[in-house]
C-alpha cells in the first residue's frame, strides 16, 4: 500500500475545491432531503442547480488550472 503524496495541490487550488463543496454538498443533501419529503419540484431544482455550480467548479478549475 502506497501513501497518497498532497504536496503537488497548491493553496489556490485546495481554497477553490473547499469552496466549491461547501456549496455542493448541502445541496445535494437538501435535495434528497426533499425527494424523501416527496417534494419533486425544489428536489429536482436543488439537484440541478449542484449540477450546473459542478459543471461551472469545472470550467474554472479547467481555466485557472492549467
């Protein structure tokens, strides 16, 4: 078993990932929390809206991070 080497992540790129799932990650939970509550419409629009700041942590990571 090989140790996992994190001194190639610099501090622009760990400060952008932290931020991007303090975003993603509730939303994702109040998402499922509202298809549990049979609340298809929110679920559906929390779900989707994590989908597009994902695809957008992305985009920047892609731009910023070459």
């Amino acid at each position: 078993m090989t140790l996992l080497d994190t001194s190639d992540v610099t501090s622009p790129l760990f400060i952008t990932v932290l931020l991007f799932l303090l975003v993603l990650v509730p939303l994702v939970s109040l998402g499922i929390l509202r298809l549990v509550q049979s609340r298809r419409r929110s679920a559906l629009a929390l779900i989707g809206s994590s989908v597009l700041i994902g695809m957008l942590f992305l985009g920047i990571t892609s731009l910023m991070f070459q």
